[in-house]
C-alpha cells in the first residue's frame, strides 16, 4: 500500500486532477476547499486550479503547491491573522494593478502550498489587451497566465469563458518576441563586455542561450517554466526531436545544453559567443516558421537588425 511521507510526499507524481485531490487529503488529513477557507469565502470563488510544476511533469517530492484561485470580487477575501495556524504568510499586493490581489503560504503536515487568488474581471480586460498590438505585461502577469494555461482545474464547475480565452496565440506571441528581444540584447551586452570581464560576457552569454530556449518554449505554448525547465526538456525530449512542424532540431537542443555551461578560457570567449549567436539564429528561424511569431518579430527594431550583434558595438 502506497503512503505519504514527509520527506517525500506522492503530490508530485499525480497523473492529474482526482489523483492529486485524493493524494492532497492523504497527505494533509485536509480539503484543499477547507484549507481555502481560512482565506476566502467559499461563495466568491469561481475557480481553484493546480498550476506550477506537477501539471507540466517536472516537479519533484520537495516541490511546493501552486493554487490558482479565481474569485468573484476582492470583497470575499478574508486574510487571517498573523499566527493563524498552518499560514506562514498572508498579505494582499500592494500595487492594485496586479492579476492577483493577494498571496498566501500555507504549511499542513510538511506540504507547503503557495496560493495566489486573482480577480476573475481583472484576467478578462488583461487579455482583452493581449489582442491588441501595444500591451506589455509585468512578470506576474505573465507568469500567472502561463500557469492558467497549463493548469488543472480542481474545481467541478468548468472553466470561465475568460480561462477559456488562453489558448489564444496572442499570449505566446507576447511572450516569444519579449525573450526573444532579451536574447539579443544580452549577446550584444557579452560581446561588449568581453573586451575586459570574461566572466560577465559568459554569464551574459549563458542568459541568452537561456532566454532563447524560453522563446522557443512560447512559441509552443509553455511560456513560463520557472527554475525547472532543464528538466522539461529533458523529460520532454521525445517530442522535441525532428524539425517537422517546426520542432527544435535536435542539435539545436543539445547544443544549447552545452552552452548554458560553458567551460572556456578568457581567449576562448568570442569563440563561445558565436556558438551562442548561431544558436539564437537557429531559434529564431524556428519562430520564423509561424507568419504571426514572424510579424511580429519583424516588427520589433532590435529583433529585426540582428546584424548589431555580430558587428560589436550596439
């Protein structure tokens, strides 16, 4: 018979919703309806979902819980008090602007759950904007809606309409051309700093490498993979091999691999950089397949001169 420890809980193995519910309150002795609770009425809720890493397959026996909780009005938010038992923190965001109004971690029987609650009304004017060509999200923003995608509903009712809307390729759009952007920007900034710190024009380097695997997984529908996304390549590898429907080729994948550790010396460094560059090139040609990734690329000034890399100096 299978059981749930502290040191290592079986939430992370979950195969999908009813699992993960029914390994929740094995591990817990406790609902996730009556740990919700504590915060919020039940009433005002319009949807609980399971984001983060057990929906994409990459958590592991130490992985915290990440709760979407979708709500009706900010008015049903009832934060408790400091001291309350199982809550090691609560508070509401300061900035009113923000998807979520408020955020909480939760601690019963060594699973930790971090819970976001987010304003129904709010997520339907934010992609409402995603549809319009001059919008730019904050990270928590994009990292929200990212974890909405892939998420898992734990609630019986069905998704809101304005959850439905998130498969729209708006969102991935936004997000490729952003990392995208921040790839070659961080190249054009390695190669400059290699002229007198190695160190920095490695780690530069590396960050580009890294921000173009992150507008890579965008442009297929994983726009936020948090610390973890080595291992969903990795466990992920089957479907990124071949270059048909615009998959990864495969040398790109390890290559890139390779670059995020570069072992070089201070003579090698420009060398490093080119390998970088070509891997950019190589990534950016997979977006290149999709005409609305490659629109609005073309129509990004610093993506769309790449040739202010290769020639020093931005």
């Amino acid at each position: 018979m299978e059981t749930d420890t502290i040191s290592g809980h079986r939430l992370h193995a979950a195969s999908d919703a009813a699992v993960f519910r029914s390994r929740f309150e094995a591990a817990t002795g406790r609902t996730i309806d009556a740990v919700l609770s504590d915060f919020v009425d039940p009433a005002g809720i319009v949807l609980i979902a399971l984001g983060g890493s057990i929906p994409l397959g990459i958590a592991t026996e130490a992985s915290d819980i990440d709760l979407l909780v979708l709500l009706r009005s900010p008015d049903c938010l009832r934060m408790p008090r400091a001291g309350t038992p199982h809550v090691l923190f609560a508070g509401n965001y300061a900035s009113s602007d923000e998807l979520a109004i408020a955020t909480a971690v939760v601690r019963s029987s060594n699973v930790e759950m971090d819970v976001q609650f987010l304003l129904t009304e709010k997520l339907s004017q934010l992609l409402a904007l995603l549809k319009t060509s001059r919008v730019a999200l904050s990270f928590q923003q994009r990292q929200l809606l990212a974890r909405l995608r892939r998420a898992w509903p734990l609630s019986p009712e069905a998704w809101p309409s304005a959850v439905v809307d998130l498969p729209d390729e708006s969102f991935d759009i936004h997000c490729a051309v952003q990392s995208m952007i921040t790839s070659y920007r961080s190249l054009v900034d390695a190669r400059v700093a290699a002229e007198d710190s190695f160190w920095l024009s490695l780690a530069m380097g590396r960050h580009s490498v890294e921000k173009a695997f992150e507008a890579y997984f965008a442009s297929r529908g994983y726009s936020y993979l948090g610390l973890k996304w080595l291992r969903f390549l990795e466990r992920r590898w089957s479907d990124m091999t071949g270059v048909e429907r615009g998959r990864l080729p495969a040398p790109v994948a390890v290559r890139g691999r390779e670059l995020l550790f570069p072992v070089a010396a201070p003579e090698e460094v420009l060398g490093y950089l080119m390998r970088v560059e070509e891997l950019v090139g190589d990534v950016r040609r997979v977006l290149d397949s999709n005409l609305r990734f490659r629109l609005a690329l073309d129509v990004s000034p610093f993506v769309a001169r790449p040739r202010i890399i290769s020639g020093g100096r931005p």
